[in-house]
C-alpha cells in the first residue's frame, strides 16, 4: 500500500469520521442548551478548519496532486496528531 493510499484510507475512515462526531456532539451541546461558551465556539472553528483541511487534501489525492513523499509527511503528522490525542 503507498503512502497516498495510506492516507486516503486514514483521512476517510479514521480522521474525518471522528472530527464529524465531535463537531456533531458539539452541535448537540448548542442545540440542547441554547447556547456556547467561547471555548466551545473556538474549538467548534478549530475542528471545522481542521475538517475542511482533511477534505481539501481527498481533493488533491483524487485529483493526483500529492506525491508519495507530501503524502508521508502528512501521513506522519497526522499520526502524532492522533497519537497525541490518545495519551
């Protein structure tokens, strides 16, 4: 498996769906409480950014504009994003 393919598969099976839960549960969070504090409101902007990032780079990768070494690197830096996130 290359490394573009590596990262299509994480980006559409593991990122993507957990940055929508998240940005789900916040929606939830407004919708049931009326409102948002403005940590909520900057982290709901981050995970929007950060959402819209991972789609951006599907466009690329269908559209053949990342090479193998952009798509190790950015495989990399999702890991330790990930592997952060876990500790």
């Amino acid at each position: 498996m290359t490394n573009i393919e590596k990262l299509k598969a994480l980006l559409e099976n593991e990122v993507i769906p957990d940055l929508e839960g998240v940005i789900d549960s916040i929606f939830q969070t407004i919708k049931e409480e009326g409102e948002v504090s403005l940590g909520e409101k900057e982290e709901l902007e981050e995970l929007q950014d950060m959402h819209r990032e991972c789609r951006d780079i599907l466009v690329e990768i269908e559209a053949n504009e990342i090479d193998e070494d952009e798509a190790k690197e950015l495989l990399e830096e999702l890991i330790d994003v990930i592997s952060g996130e876990e500790k």
